[in-house]
C-alpha cells in the first residue's frame, strides 16, 4: 500500500508549516525500544517525504539529526540555528525552510534566560538551557515578508515556561510582520503560558482559527501509545492576526507500525496576505 500525505506540497499563496519534535537521538537503550533512532529515522524520512512543508520549525534536533531533517525533506532545503549549549552543541531548534521558495533576510538565536546574548545560559528554574530562533523571511512566491519563531520551553519549570512566553511575546510584538511561531511549549493549551502569547490577540492558535480541520484533536506527546483524545496538546502553531489559516492537522500516523517520534507534528496551510486561496 503506498503511502498517503495528509497535506502534502502545496502551491502559493498557501505555505504549509510544521512544527516537530523529534526527540533527540539517545543512547544506550533497549535494542527493542521503540525510541531508537535507528529505528525511527526510516519512519520521519518517509513522513518528510510525503508532507514536504515549506518551513518546518523542529525541536530535540542534534546536529546530525538536524541534518537528517534536511537531507530528508531534500536538496533545495536549508536551515538556520545551532545547540543550545555554551559550545553551540547539544539540542536545538533549528527552522528548515524551502530555499526554493523563501529566502532568509535575517535571523539569530538567543537564550531563554536573564542573559539572551550568552550562549547555554539558564535562569528562572531550568536547569537546561532553553533557546528560541528567530528569522525573516521573504516568500519569493508572493513577494511578502513574514517572521518565523521557534523555541522549546523547559519541561520542568513552570516559572521558566512563563518567563519564556514573556519572552515570545515581545519577540512577536516588535515586528509588524505577520508571524508564524512554533514550538514544544511543554505545557497545555489553556494554561497560563498559553494564555500569555494568544490573549489580547498578539498570536492566534492555528488550530482554534482553521478554516478546515483535517484530523481530530490528538493529545501531541504520544510517547510511542495510540493516539487519544483530550490529553494534552503541548505542541502548538501560532500565527498574528491577519494570516489565514486555511486547514490545520495533529499528524498522528504510523509508518510500518512505529512511530518517528514521541510526539505528533503538527501541520497547517497558512496564507500570510489574509486571502482565502482557491481550493
């Protein structure tokens, strides 16, 4: 049986965007373990393939894994960011993006701390460095120029999740271009740093303003179990009013029975000039 995109390419002025945690690459685990690499690179090969966002902002990428994310999506794909650690090693959350179809004006990567400017730095109660990266971007498409945010809060620290959404929030607001954000937010809509980015209307969530769902509500973190209903969907995609969300998806598919990561990717088709596209 071939295998069948949920969104798959699509053409402008709709730019499908991902965002994805892939889980970073571990060792020393049971060689039957569902979460080895080895075992789930083939699988996020085949779902990158198939979806082949335009601009995909990932989390738990180390450097070879980032890589990978590229190689996958294919030749025409770059991206932008490096690890969170002092060195510029470890995780991060690089942005990959269509060369073909959009162009980097501008981007940095800064700390989620008291000290941005200062590579592996914590502050507010986590004990990892958290990074967010941000970047312009001009669609070569249509011409307009749009804002990219993508970033992983601390799984561990409530202060330091609010303290991080602050942080997004002025990122957002010192831009007038419409923007799209990304990220593991390690927490569930709803609650208070969720409440912190989409009150007021600074950022909407894709999924609540979709002119089109095409999956059912899935918790996002599936930690390698079946999909469910009404758990937690701590992985969101948010975009400034004005941008058209045409459809939105929590991919929850398998590929050969097993899952490429511990999370589900989250998928939209988004139109930056705020026109609905023919269908």
């Amino acid at each position: 049986m071939t295998d069948s995109a949920l969104i798959g390419p699509v053409a402008a002025p709709g730019l499908h965007v991902m965002s994805f945690n892939i889980r970073r690459r571990l060792p020393h685990l049971n060689p039957r373990s569902p979460d080895r690499w080895v075992h789930r690179h083939p699988l996020l090969k085949r779902l990158l393939e198939l979806e082949q966002p335009a601009l995909i902002g990932v989390q738990e990428a180390l450097f070879d894994q980032a890589n990978f994310v590229r190689h996958a999506l294919g030749d025409r794909y770059r991206s932008i960011g490096y690890g969170r650690e002092a060195n510029r090693g470890g995780e991060g959350c690089p942005i990959v993006y269509d060369s073909h179809r959009l162009r980097v004006l501008t981007w940095k990567q800064t700390a989620l701390s008291a000290t941005p400017s200062q590579p592996g730095s914590t502050s507010w109660g986590n004990r990892t460095p958290r990074v967010v990266v941000e970047a312009s971007f001009r669609d070569m498409a249509t011409g307009t120029e749009f804002r990219a945010v993508n970033t992983h809060f601390d799984h561990r620290s409530r202060t330091s999740r609010l303290r991080s959404a602050d942080v997004l929030r002025q990122i957002v607001a010192a831009s007038l271009l419409p923007t799209i954000a990304t990220g593991d937010f390690n927490t569930d809509a709803n609650t208070a740093p969720y409440h912190r980015l989409t009150d007021h209307g600074l950022l909407l969530d894709t999924w609540n303003t979709a002119e089109k769902r095409l999956t059912d509500e899935w918790g996002t973190f599936l930690n390698y179990r079946p999909p469910r209903r009404n758990l937690k969907r701590i992985d969101w995609l948010l975009v400034t009013p004005g941008v058209t969300v045409l459809t939105a998806a929590i991919n929850v598919k398998r590929y050969g029975g097993g899952w490429p990561s511990d999370h589900a990717a989250i998928q939209a088709v988004v139109n930056l000039a705020g026109v609905a596209s023919a269908a």
